[in-house]
C-alpha cells in the first residue's frame, strides 16, 4: 500500500512538472519569441546563444554548415549551426546590410562606399572591385556563380573571380531587384516605373508600367511550369496591391492587370507556376500565375498588429518543400504548400530578419549583440525538393558554345588572324566588355587552345587563349580543360589548362582534383616539372578559392606532391602551397 502511494505520488509530481515545462514563456534576455497556435510551441528554450560582439546587420545566410552574418563595425562573422565561432572577416570599413553567398560559401559583401569584396568560406579575401557607388540591392547570383551587383544607376556583371563581363547604365534609378530571372539572366524595377530583364550576357529587354512595382518574380506558366523563357510570365507587385502580368511569350503584348491583392506586399517568392507573398495586413498568400488567389491565411504579423506593436517593414519568404515560411524580425510563421497554418512564433527585440534552415533551426541576431537558434520546425527538407528550383542545375552554354564563326574559316588557323583575334579579345576582357561577345569568344578560345589539326596551332598562341579563357570561363568549361589536360602532349599548353582551372577557382564533381591526383600519385612516374608545378599551383588556388569545401581533396595531393620521389622544385612549391592553406 505504501509502495502505491509513492508511485501515485511520484505520477503526481511528475505530471506538475510536465505541466510547468509547457507552460514556460521562452525567456532569452529580451529577445523572447512566444509560440502558439495549431502546434504549440510553448516550453522550448533556445538550442544556443552565442555573442556577437555587435549588432548583425541585415539577414544571415545559411550555406551548407554554417551562418555568416554582418555586424556594425564592418565584421563580416561565421558560426557553425552549433554555434561555434568559425571566422572573421574585417572589411576596414562600414558594410552595406546586404549579404549573399554561393553553393561553395563564397560571401559577397560591399562597403557602404562602394567596393564589393568577396570572401571565402575560411574568411580569406579572393577579389575587390570598385562599383563607383553603395549597393542599392542585394548581390544576384546566376547559374554558374557570375554575379550580379547593383548600384543606384548601374549593374555590373562579373564573373565567380571577379572578372567585369558587362555593365548596364540607366537613365532612371534602380527601385526594386534584382532578382534571378528564370532564364538566368536578372529582373529589376526602376523609378519611372520601366520593368528590365537582363540577360546572362547583358541583352536588356523593358517594359513600361503605370508605376514601379515593389517586386518582380518570373513564374512558369500553368501548361509548361519549366524553365523555359518562352512559356514564362513576370508578375509585377505593387505597394498598392495591384498585380500585372508580362507574357514572355508575347513581348510586344501591353502588361494585363490581375486581381489586386488586398494590402502591400512585404515579400513574394516565386515556385513553379505559383507566388507565394506576404502582406502588410499579416496575410500569406498563394497566387497562381494568372493572378488566381489559391489560399490566403494569416501569419504572426497580424498576432503583432492585434497587440498594437505595429507592422514590420520588411520580411522575407522561403518556399520550399516543407512548404512556406514567413520570416519578419517579430517572428516566423510555418505553412504547408495548401495555406495550412502549422505554428507560429513571435519575437521581440531582433535586430533583423532572421534565418530558418533546412533543419527546422531558427537562427535570429538580437539587439543586445547575443545570436540565438530555436528548433522551430520538425519537417526537414528534403534535398531537391526546392519548388523553384537550383539554380545549379542549369546551364548558360559556355562550357560546350556552338563553333566561332571562324570556325569554318579557310584562315581559321592563320597566324596573324588568330594573332588579331586574341588581341580583340584581350581588349574586351580589359574594359570589361565581353557583354553578347561571351559565347562567340569562349569559343573562339576553346577552338584555339585545341589546337587543330593542320595545320596546328602554334604553342604559344594556344597557351595564350588557356590564359585568356580563365578570365572569363565558369565551372562549366571545367570539364573541357580537364579532358584538354588529360589528352595534351605538350608540356607548356597542359601545365596552361591545370593553371586555368585554377583560376577559375572551382572543380565541379572533384574532376580536376582526381585527375592532378591520379598524376601525382606515388605509383606514378610522370615528373615533368613544369606541369607537376601547374598542379600544385592550381590545387592550392582551388583551395584557397572554394575554402575548406575542397581542402579534403586537395590537400593530400598537394602532400604527395611534397613527397621524397617528387622534383625538388615541386617538393618546395607544395611546402609553401599547404603553409599558406593553414
């Protein structure tokens, strides 16, 4: 009898406790999110805390295992998603808010006074460039990690290493974008209400609207919701809620007015055929891609409103296959793809939008200088399952362009054309005009750096395109250089394409990586100095470039390439190589 007491008493006791851990107010020195509704959250306490050292300016961004932020004083900071700290980046001066990062980790911050500067994922600067002016939006990534940075008059497009392949002046200030363009190229609004889509190399096609619209997003149309420029819209949102659509397929067509949303648009993402958007009356919207609301529900906004603490100026959405995701510094909503609200949390005292990833894992900076993570959300995504696509997985051609139009030439081969010819190209790469010429010269290189048949090109005009080629080549010439690589007899035009695709500074699928390493193998016995350096230097430029994402790879081929049956020369170069890695 006794025996029972104690074990009723012991139920007892357990379930107050239980009950007052799911009462518990998540309580994080001011910066309190409060959770409710279908799924209560109550009772969760931050997963970490971690000082900053400053206020993060902007949102953070997640890359595979790690968050970088920007802090006021000009500190560009790295954690893992546990909350180590990883690096620092000094800028030496103040930093823009606006913060993006490529597939590999590559950071792309600029300076309030206009220099863009890109940072590797070990915080090691590769490339500045002088824009002539602040951001006015955020850097736009394209398909093979070209990038697209605006000012308040101008776009500039380099290539991933910093090379200047165009620019675009305008007549009127930019007031919205960029964003990416389904096709790859970049959307943007400006002041006097023009809509322009910029291509991937800097074609310019514009359309006039009534006002400017606050966002575009390129949607699929129902019938074929791929990729595809022809079977495309463009939906224009304005601060006064009216919706128009752009018929891609019909260019010259007048925009057509949709049905107005009810309030202003603080955010919208595109997937598919479909736009997720968030108003700032507190709602979500689904809209389809002939302006068609499928589903409206309410976010944590109108919680905020109803507690007379105002409406957010900005927010940010993620549309993925969990569903969406609204995301303002007074908290985060979840929702599945059909407008089923699952849970939300308000917070108070963030600093900025704060970030969700893959995991579930909310990440917010805090105004007292402290960042916290949350386990917010159960569902985890699943790779691939991005309703709008990696950008990733396209191509803009430049890694197999159709033949030069020299190439059916009786002259092709000719010396002094192909002397004039690699000199044109020198002075477009040099202003920064490649522009419409990009596949035409890409080609051109290629074409010469092959060689021929007969007769054959000369070795130094084929190094001299390899050379010229890595200024303005992507990852996806990669492949070619490295077959070039593997088949070349000659010594000096294989050691140009090993330093080439160093310079472009990223090895897609490890191919050149497990080439160099296949050479540079122990039960090898290649030794020609010259190409085995052009290894070294380009594994250890790899490096350096893509950050820790490649050292796994590269670095014990750059140790075997220290080894005792290596050239001396070879031996010296890897030592300084992996010193510099450190």
């Amino acid at each position: 009898m006794r025996y029972a007491k104690s074990m009723r008493f012991g139920l007892l006791l357990l379930l107050l406790v239980l009950l007052s851990v799911c009462s518990f107010r998540l309580f994080a020195q001011g910066h309190t999110p409060t959770a409710g509704d279908e799924r209560i959250r109550d009772g969760e306490a931050y997963l970490w805390r971690q000082a900053l050292g400053g206020v993060v300016l902007g949102q953070p961004v997640i890359r595979g295992q790690s968050l970088v932020a920007v802090t006021d004083g000009g500190i560009l900071r790295a954690y893992s998603l546990a909350g180590r700290p990883l690096w620092s980046f000094s800028a030496r001066g103040r930093l823009s808010p606006f913060l993006t990062r490529s597939p590999e980790g590559i950071s792309y911050v600029a300076r309030t006074g206009g220099t863009l500067i890109s940072v590797n994922n070990g915080g090691r600067e590769l490339w500045r460039a002088n824009l002539g002016g602040e951001l006015s939006g955020p850097v736009v990534l394209g398909w093979d990690g070209r990038v697209f940075a605006p000012t308040a008059r101008r776009l500039y497009c380099y290539t991933a290493s910093g090379t200047l392949l165009w620019r675009r002046d305008f007549d009127h200030g930019i007031s919205a974008g960029p964003w990416l363009d389904r096709s790859g190229g970049v959307l943007l609004a400006l002041e006097n209400g023009d809509v322009l889509r910029i291509g991937p190399f800097g074609d310019v096609t514009g359309w006039r609207l009534p006002s400017a619209p606050s966002f575009l997003v390129s949607v699929g149309t129902p019938a074929s919701p791929n990729p595809s420029p022809g079977s495309s819209a463009i939906l224009a949102l304005h601060h006064t809620g009216d919706v128009r659509m752009i018929h891609l397929s019909r260019p010259n067509d007048a925009p057509i007015s949709l049905p107005s949303m009810p309030a202003r648009p603080l955010a919208a993402v595109g997937g598919g055929s479909r736009v997720a958007v968030v108003l700032s009356n507190g709602q979500t919207l689904m809209l389809a891609a002939d302006g068609e609301t499928l589903w409206t529900a309410d976010s944590h906004i109108r919680v905020h409103q109803q507690r007379g603490m105002g409406t957010p100026n900005e927010a940010a959405l993620i549309y993925d296959g969990r569903g969406v995701h609204v995301l303002t510094s007074c908290g985060v909503t979840g929702f599945t793809a059909d407008g089923r609200r699952l849970w939300f949390t308000t917070l108070t005292n963030a600093s900025g939008l704060p970030v969700l990833d893959d995991n579930g894992v909310l990440f917010s900076g805090g105004a007292n200088w402290i960042l916290y993570a949350w386990r917010l959300d159960d569902r985890v995504l699943a790779q691939g399952r991005n309703p709008s696509g990696s950008a990733r997985e396209a191509l803009y051609g430049t890694g197999d362009p159709p033949p030069s139009s020299f190439s059916a030439s009786p002259m092709r081969f000719n010396e002094s054309m192909v002397r004039r010819e690699l000199d044109t190209i020198q002075r477009g790469i040099s202003s920064g005009n490649v522009g419409r010429n990009e596949l035409e010269w890409i080609a051109f290189l290629k074409e010469t750096a092959d060689g021929g048949t007969q007769p054959r090109m000369t070795v130094a005009h084929r190094v001299s395109a390899l050379q010229l080629l890595s200024r303005i080549a992507s990852g996806e010439s990669v492949p070619w250089l490295v077959q070039l690589f593997r088949r070349e007899r000659y010594p000096v035009v294989r050691a140009a394409a090993a330093r080439a695709i160093g310079a472009i500074g990223v090895d897609p699928g490890g191919r050149a990586i497990g080439e160099f390493a296949a050479l540079a193998s122990p039960g090898n016995s290649f030794r020609d100095e010259q190409v085995l350096l052009s290894i070294v230097e380009a594994i250890g430029a790899l490096c350096r470039f893509s950050g820790p994402a490649v050292y796994d790879a590269g670095i014990p081929v750059l140790v075997m390439l220290n080894g005792a049956n290596q050239p001396q020369t070879v031996q010296r170069q890897a030592r300084r190589e992996l010193e510099s890695l450190r």
